[in-house]
C-alpha cells in the first residue's frame, strides 16, 4: 500500500525543518515505550535541542511513509540534518562510540552511557532500575 502523499510531505517538510528529529511514541515528557525512552534520555545526555513526532496517533500511515522515505518501519527513528540514524539500538552504539555526539555537533559528555532502562508497570508508571551495588 502506498503511503498518503500528504501525510509523506508532512513527515518530509518535518525532517527538512528540524536538524534534529525523533520519531517516537508519546513525547518527550512522556514516553510510551522503554525504546523510545532510551532515546530520549540519550538525547538529553548529550544536551542536544531536538523536534519530537508521537507517532501513536497515526503509526500505521506513519509506518507506510517512513518505510517509502527510509525502508525503515520501526519507531523510535532518529533523523539528523534530514538523514535517518537509525532506531534505539544505533543510536546507544553511536552515543558510547562518541559518533553520537560528533554527528550532532556537541561535545561528548564525560559518561557517556546509554540510561538504565525502566520498568514499565501496567497502567504505564515508571520504575527506576534497582540501585546496583558499587
């Protein structure tokens, strides 16, 4: 099925407008999936200003469109300077890599690691992750 071609040229003037883009579920404040949460505070890490798109209103057109744009289906997707990065997984590689904070232009942060993932509980409230002994 091919993808709206209003909604494509929404999702590309988007990408075109924003240097930094996050294709997620719910938003920032909000994440609804741990992924999703993951880039969000990978983002933050880096101190980087960005667009964000909750794809949950309307993620199966959405899924259609980025497929056409980038053969990509799955959400979180990162763009930068209108190029996709990638999903969760690339984007924790390239943040512990420091190719994170050189696509973006910023300085590595001293510990730079992928945040802890939380616990979701039914209902949609958020666990930190136990405390580790040291």
């Amino acid at each position: 099925m091919a993808a709206d071609p209003q909604l494509k040229q929404q999702v590309e003037k988007a990408i075109a407008e924003n240097p930094v883009l996050l294709f997620m579920k719910g938003t920032p404040d909000a994440p609804r999936c741990g992924f999703s949460m993951r880039v969000v505070g990978m983002l933050e890490q880096v101190g980087i200003d960005y667009g964000a798109i909750d794809v949950l209103p309307a993620l199966q057109p959405l899924r259609e469109v980025t497929a056409e744009l980038s053969d990509w289906q799955t959400f979180p997707q990162l763009y930068v300077n209108g190029e996709l990065v990638g999903g969760c997984d690339i984007v924790e590689e390239l943040l512990e890599s420091g190719e994170l904070a050189e696509l973006l232009g910023v300085e590595q942060p001293a510990e730079a690691a992928a945040p802890a993932p939380q616990r979701i509980l039914p209902g949609g409230s958020q666990l930190s992750p136990p405390m580790q002994p040291e």
